[in-house]
C-alpha cells in the first residue's frame, strides 16, 4: 500500500459516544409507539368487537408500522439534533471533527466509476470535474481514477474505449485513469468491485466508490480521505448524496422530498446507529484492506428467485465490515455528492423492484453468524420496507370490504378512534420531510437558499400532494412484484433512462393498468356503499385510480417547465449552483442554476 492507512481492527480506538442507552432509547420509544398505534387501531376497529376481518387488517397493519414507525423516531431525533447543535454531522460523526481540512493527502486511493451500457459522454462529464479539482489540488498523484466498465451493447464499448482512452490522455501526467471492460457481468456491480479488489485493490488503500450518475466534488473526496485517514477504526464512510436540479416533474418533486426527507432521517439514525452506520454502495469511501479481507459476498444457491447473484450488495459489505470490528459511518453533509433520480414515474418503478428483489435476497443472511445486533436490525429493516406495501394494500382493500358489508360506516369503524388514528398515520408518514421543513422555516438562510419561505412552503404543499399519488403506486406494484417472485419471476439489471422523456398513455396504461383497476374498482365500492367515506378512501385509492395520468402529466416537459418557472421543488443548487454543476451545466448536463430570487 502506498499510505499506513489500512488499518487494524486491533487497534482501533475507542468510540467516543455512549451508544448503549442511545439505543435502549430508540428501540423502547419504538416498542412503545408501535405497541400504542397497534392498539388505537384495535379500538377503532372494534365498534361489534375484533372479528376476522377485523384481526386480519390489524395483521397486516402491524406489517406497515415498524417503516412508520422508525421513520418518525429518526425525524425527532434528527430535528433535535438539527436544533440544539451547531454541527450536526460532527456531532453524529466524532472523527469529522478530527480533520482541520488542510492535511496532506498520504493515503492512496482508487476513484471506481462503475458503468453499463451508458453514454460514455454522460459519465465522462460527471467525472471530468471531479478529476480535474482533484489534479489541481496538489496530490493528483494519490488518486487513481478507475472506469469499470461492464458495457454488453458493443458499440457503446467501443465509444467507451475511445472516450476514455481520451480523457485518460488529456489527464496524462497528473492523474492516472484506467478503464476497464469485463466481457460478462458476472455477480452485477458487486462483481465488477470483486474483480476490481482482486486486479488492483493491492495497490490502493481506499477506494471512493461512484455510479454512472454520480457527481462529486473534489472538495468531498478529500474530506472522506482525511477522515479515513486520521480514523483507522473506520472502513466505511457514507457520505450523504442529494439529486441534482431536474427538468423533469417527476425527479424535481421526488429529489425535493428525499431532500427534505434524508436530512433529518440521516442525522437521526446516526445519532443511536454509531458504528453500524449504512452503506449505499456510491458516493462512500471503502478501506480496502478488511474491505478485501472480510467483505466478499457469500455465495447464494442459484435456487429460487432470490437465489444467484446479490443485487443489494452494499448493506450486506456494511454489516460484514462491521463484524469484522471495523466502524461504518455516514458523514450528514449535503456538500458531499449528487445524483440523478429517474425522469419518470415508470424509470423509477424499474429501478424500485431491482431494489426490492436485492432486498428480499437478505432473509438469507439474518441468520449470519457474528453479526452486531444493529447490523442484523438493518437486514430486517430493509427487508420490512418493502414488506410493509402488501400490508398496506391489505388493509386498504379489506378496509373497503370491511366498509361495504357494515350497515353504516360507525359499524366498522369508530369515527373517533378512526379520526386519531389516521392523524398518528399521517404524522409517522411524513415526519422526516416536516422535520426538515420546519427545520428550514426557522432558518433564514436556508427558507433564501430554497427560494424563499412562500416558495418553499408551497413546494412542500406540492411534494405532499406527489407522495399521496406516488406510495399506493409503489405499494401496489410492490406487491405484485412479491406475488411474482413467489412464482419465480426475477428482475435483470438494465440500464436506467435518465434523460427526461415523455411517457407515452400507452405505455403508462401498459405498465399501471393494474393500478387503475384495483383504484377505481375499490372507489367506486365505497361510492355505491358509503360514499361519505370517499375522502378517507381517496388517500390510498387516489392515487392507485390516478396512476396512469399521473405518470403521463409528471413526465411532461411542460410539467417540468411549469415547476421550474414557478419556483416548485426547488433546491438550494438551483439557487447557487456549485462549482461541479456549473461545469456540467455548461456541457449540457444538468439544469443550469435560476436567478437568485429577490
């Protein structure tokens, strides 16, 4: 290695935060909450007493509530956080603040731009900036920029080869870049670090990890490495990644609510998780000694469809970095990286069940020996989060059953245990994105850098709206997804859209006509029935009856425009665009940044 920055589990230090009762405190508050909702939704559901029925959506109502409810537990924690301390993400993350900013460079690291089948031009330009920044930073030399490339479209490989080979020449004596082409993408992108780690990880003592989307500032890559460095208990650090400016309607109002979501939901877990922190396979920083050592994925079976290749590989190299006594961490900044969401709602889907297959492939690791207790928390958490649609499509469609067969609404439900309840629902469903929101209402500076607190307050009034149509979508498509994988259908691993494109009614109506059916059939049930229920209904069916215009309208380009001239969804790099989107703005990439509002 060419820097003493490996590492020794055996001589790590001690962590400087009490994590015992952190814990003890989120998992009562949790049992407590869970326990609490659980059981006002008994009570309003028992005007004749609990029958069948009843049991079976209390049932598959207690499936949704471990998402619902962690997720608010995490936004109060991370409200508090963003409140009572002048630096949040060093607070969650000691070693950050052991770092003035200005150390030599000693360490060697490997910068591995993963890609398949994209536009070599698209992923040269996202690079382009970071390499430059990091050329001119004076220790060029400790960098080593690899594209790993595991292209099958051979026109695109053959581009690739001249593209890089290009920028590799241009960069010739103050950067080294190699690009790499496997011929089969065995084991997915796991496969293709595997095979990075055993051709040149020896020759490297960290690697920044990045996908064909990613663009991250030199700044970033060297506060991960002086933090790596002055921090050998660490072998992951995840940095926090946020999506850059869009044009598209839909990636503008998710990317606004992830925003808004992510900060207090990062800042909170990181407070109780520690030294289990998560790991997003992108835009973190690996130590590739224990990295190589310890984190090869185990083979799974290639029985069933959860078998063969693993798709979610990264929270699985999290958890065996963390058995091996090394520390993962997130570092809570929004300086650190962006990323492009999909332009679509149909993109997004695509890419949604790539994420729930490679989820469902972690029942085969719970069981793991070795693991740290936080570590197998996050194997059933991610699990639970796409466990948790079939429970609400469940309840939904029973609940109208339910709804239909009572002689009045009262008979199945209690209004005023009924009203609470879904006021608690409502609360835990957007705890994180409020957290943030107020969070950033109390701050001057940061209500400017959004727009302005009406503009601000009006995309959050949008982004609301968005989520009531966007989760019955995924939930239901989840769950037909799961149904499938029952009966051994599996996802591949294509290569994402991410250009802005309209998506024709035909093929919205090809891909969510199922939505449509179940949407309207279920309303126009409780219409024919109780039609003084429709508001409650419209929550969830809404937006399953709406699906079909509600991704033909979000990928629009009038859509888009009409967000962008309103000022809806907007973020603070729109606002005063960083250097690195300037530079991609200016190649034709991502939106350039709007006046700033006076």
């Amino acid at each position: 290695m060419a820097g003493d920055a490996s590492g020794d589990a055996s001589t790590t230090t001690t962590t400087p935060e009490n994590l015992v009762p952190r814990r003890a405190f989120f998992v009562t508050a949790n049992a407590v909450t869970m326990a609490g909702v659980l059981w006002l939704a008994a009570i309003a559901l028992s005007p004749r007493g609990l029958d069948l029925l009843d049991v079976a959506v209390l049932a598959l109502f207690g499936l949704t509530l471990p998402w619902q409810s962690i997720g608010f537990w995490n936004a109060a924690i991370g409200f508090a956080v963003m409140r009572l301390s002048g630096d949040p993400a060093t607070l969650v993350l000691p070693a950050a603040g052991r770092i003035r900013g200005d150390e030599p460079i000693t360490a060697s690291t490997a910068i591995l731009m993963c890609v398949r089948n994209e536009a070599p031009e698209r992923t040269a330009r996202n690079l382009r900036g970071l390499i430059a920044g990091l050329a001119g930073s004076g220790f060029g030399g400790r960098f080593h920029v690899y594209v790993l490339s595991d292209t099958s479209d051979l026109n695109i490989a053959a581009a690739e080869e001249v593209r890089f080979g290009l920028l590799k020449t241009e960069w010739a004596g103050k950067l080294a870049i190699t690009y790499r082409r496997r011929s089969h993408n065995t084991g997915f992108k796991a496969g293709n670090i595997e095979d990075f780690c055993d051709r040149f990880g020896g020759d490297h003592d960290f690697a920044v990890t990045l996908d064909a989307d990613s663009v991250m500032p030199a700044g970033a890559v060297l506060r991960l490495v002086r933090i790596m460095q002055v921090a050998p208990e660490i072998g992951i650090l995840q940095g926090l990644v946020i999506g850059a400016p869009a044009k598209s309607a839909f990636a503008r109002l998710f990317q606004f609510g992830m925003r808004l979501g992510m900060r207090s939901y990062t800042l909170g877990s990181a407070w109780w998780q520690g030294d289990c922190g998560p790991y997003w396979g992108h835009n973190g920083i690996i130590r590739l000694a224990p990295f190589m050592a310890h984190c090869r994925l185990p083979a799974i079976a290639k029985m069933g469809p959860l078998g063969g290749p693993i798709l979610s590989h990264d929270q699985i190299e999290a958890v065996l970095m963390r058995r091996a006594g090394y520390e993962v961490r997130v570092l809570a900044r929004e300086d650190l990286g962006f990323e492009e969401n999909p332009p679509t709602l149909i993109e997004f889907l695509r890419r949604d069940l790539r994420w729930c297959q490679g989820n469902m492939q972690y029942w085969n690791f719970l069981a793991l020996p070795g693991l740290k207790f936080v570590s197998r928390y996050q194997l059933a958490f991610a699990i639970m989060m796409f466990l948790g649609s079939p429970g609400w499509i469940g309840v939904y469609v029973l609940g109208v059953i339910g709804l239909a067969l009572a002689p009045i609404p009262a008979d199945f439900m209690r209004p005023d245990a009924g009203i609470a309840l879904l006021g608690a629902i409502l609360v835990m469903w957007f705890a994180p994105k409020l957290a943030t929101a107020l969070d950033i209402m109390l701050r001057a500076d940061l209500r400017r850098a959004f727009g302005g607190g009406a503009r601000f307050a009006a995309g959050v009034v949008a982004e609301v709206l968005f989520t009531f149509l966007l989760l019955p979508v995924m939930w239901l498509r989840h769950t037909l997804f799961l149904a499938a994988l029952l009966r051994g259908r599996t996802i591949g691993w294509a290569a994402q859209r991410r250009d802005g494109h309209a998506v024709p009614w035909r093929e919205a109506t090809r891909n969510l006509w199922p939505h449509a059916v179940v949407g309207w059939g279920t309303l126009a049930v409780v219409a024919a029935t109780h039609p003084a229920a429709l508001p409650y209904a419209l929550l969830i069916g809404g937006g399953l009856a709406l699906a079909i215009p509600f991704a033909v309208v979000t990928s629009s380009p009038l859509a888009g425009e009409t967000l962008t001239a309103l000022g809806l969804g907007r973020l603070p790099e729109e606002t005063h665009a960083p250097a690195a989107l300037r530079e991609i703005a200016m190649a034709g990439g991502a939106e350039a940044p709007a006046k700033t509002p006076g």
